[in-house]
C-alpha cells in the first residue's frame, strides 16, 4: 500500500503536467528534530541539486510552495532563496531567445523549479539552464556570477515549450541550444495509463535559436526523465521513469542506434559522477536508490538504497558534494546527506 501512494503521488506531483505543483508534503518528522540521518533543512521539493565548480555551494530546484530557484551553502547548509530575490537581475538576451516574453513569475504567476544544468564558463561566470513549470511550460536560463562572497542570479531568456510537451530535464549544448525531455504531455490522461504501465507516451526535443523545438528520431520513451550526453557528443543518456530502464540513443547518424538496461526502479535524474560514471537516482518500492552506471559498458551497480521513512522519501538526485552524497526529493522540507561510500 506505501507503494502505491507512492506511485500516485508520482503521477500527481513529478512534472507531469504544467499545472502548479501541490503544496510540500508535510513531513512526519520535523526536520530539525531528525536523528540518525544528516539533512539540509529548509527545502521546497528539492527535486534536482547541482554543485557549483569550487564545490561551496549547492543549486538546488523548488517544485513546491514558493518555488524560484534555491542557493545552499555547503560550509554551513544554510539556504537562500537566488531567484527572485533583491540580489537577482533580468538582461534578456533577446537575439538568443527571441520568441521568450519576459522573466518567469511575470504578473504574480507561479515559478516552480525542476530540471537543472549547469553549462561551465570562464572567470567565474556560469550559465544555469532550469525546467521550469507554474505560469508556463519553459526551460529558463540564467547567468550565475560565482566571483562574490555569495553567488547572484541573472535571468537571460527563456524557450517556452510548444504544447503538450511536460518538460523534466534540460542539458544544455556547446552551440547555446539544449536537450530536453517531454515526461509526460500535458492534457493527455491516457498518457498517464501509458506511464504506469511502461508504454512510450514521450520523448526527447532538441532547441536551437535558429530552429526552435525539434523532436529527436528514435527517442521515444516511456516517462523520458533525467538526459545526459557524453563527453565526446555522439550519444544521448535518458532515464526512463515509467519502463524502470535505462538507455543511450546514438546522435548525428541516419539510422539511430539504441541499447536499454533495466534497472528495477523509477529511474529520476541522471547526472556525471567524479569517475566519469553516471549517477542515477530514483523510487523502488519503498525505498530511494541510487546506482553508478557505467553507459559505455551499459552496466549498473548499486550504491545506495534506503528504505523511505518519516525524515527522508522519494529520492529523485544524487550529487557528491565532499565526502556525502547529497540526495534530494520532489517532495518535502529536506535534502538527505549520505556516506559517499
């Protein structure tokens, strides 16, 4: 039965749809009063997490409440809200994003944060690319200034999402385009049934200034979640929530080519460990895992699983930060802190 309303309130709260996400799930065990796990408090649905180069400070998304986009401190695990905040900026970049109407929240409308990537730049200065959902279905980006006592946010653009795509993840390209996941249409209960049952209901877009949104051949998925892209630029990496797997999906050839491996859970977000390995985060029968795959040799191992409980559910990222995998959660107040080993 834990599964089960565990299943349902997937299907309710990860991304599925453009509406505005639930209020946080009241957890129960206060978040200050936890024992026995290591947690960063303060959080709005955590869903995705990423650390910023010289390794002081966490991003991470908020998909429930007031959601923009949150900045942690890795010294002192206190959280600060980047954006909207007074710190924060516009300078839209209108010949990049030219079709984009303005800021996210524009007129009081909801910005809830999901998807993350982070596209390293020189001097400090990075670009963030952020699923966003709420008053529209986007992916928005910002520059991050890291050179101050504590890293500003200014929003640049933004490429909104044709209908019915329900974004997830984003991963940005070397030209100034990105790739994207649709994880589930909007407005389309029967792709709901598809989901849960592993049926391909999405797939993989790719965006580029010149000629906007493009579906991607041969991507189609059943719940197209976390994306990545190898080091050299010929391969796709995708989590594939509803099917519980995980596949690469050959780039630039005529004819794409596809392996897939199960992995026995709802597979989340997928991002680059310190070995050059991928790590894959996501829900199995009441329990968060987390396992290190190894896309060239198409192999899993698992690193963690743990048993969901009142501190701490639903894990959907893993990131290292240290000496801890820091894991986050659509859903609740909190970032669980674990052995990296």
């Amino acid at each position: 039965m834990m599964f089960l309303r565990l299943l349902l309130g997937l299907v309710l709260a990860t991304s599925l749809s453009a509406q505005a996400p639930p209020p946080p799930a009241p957890p129960t065990q206060a978040c200050a009063a936890v024992t026995g796990l290591q947690v960063v408090c303060d959080q709005q649905g955590p869903e995705d997490l990423l650390l910023l180069p010289g390794a002081q400070w966490v991003v991470a998304g908020a998909y429930t409440g007031t959601g923009g986009v949150r900045l942690i401190s890795v010294r002192d695990r206190t959280s600060v809200t980047a954006y909207p905040s007074p710190s924060a900026t516009n300078r839209p970049d209108s010949k990049t994003y030219p079709a984009c109407p303005g800021p996210p929240g524009t007129g009081g409308a909801a910005f809830t944060s999901h998807g993350l990537y982070l596209q390293e730049g020189r001097g400090g200065i990075h670009k963030l690319f952020v699923v966003g959902h709420g008053g529209r279905e986007a992916i928005e980006v910002f520059e991050i200034d890291a050179r101050a006592k504590t890293p500003t946010f200014t929003w640049i653009g933004c490429a909104i999402a044709p209908d019915p795509i329900g974004l997830n993840s984003v991963r940005a390209l070397a030209d100034g385009g990105f790739i994207a996941t649709n994880f589930l249409s909007r407005g389309r209960p029967a792709d709901r049934e598809q989901l849960m049952s592993g049926g391909r209901n999405g797939e993989l877009w790719e965006w580029h200034t010149a000629s906007g949104w493009q579906k991607v051949p041969g991507s189609e998925a059943s719940g197209a979640n976390g994306i990545e892209i190898s080091k050299d630029g010929r391969w796709y990496y995708v989590a594939a929530w509803g099917s519980q797997s995980f596949f690469r999906l050959s780039r630039g050839g005529a004819t794409p080519v596809r392996n897939e491996i199960p992995l026995g859970f709802r597979v989340d977000n997928i991002h680059w460990g310190r070995n050059g390995k991928l790590l894959a985060t996501g829900q199995g029968m009441g329990a968060s895992v987390v396992v290190e795959i190894d896309p060239a040799a198409m192999t899993a191992r698992q690193l963690v699983r743990r048993p969901d409980d009142g501190s701490f559910s639903a894990g959907t990222v893993a990131v290292e930060v240290g000496d801890r995998l820091w894991i986050g959660s659509f859903q609740g107040d909190r970032i669980a802190l674990l052995p990296l080993r």
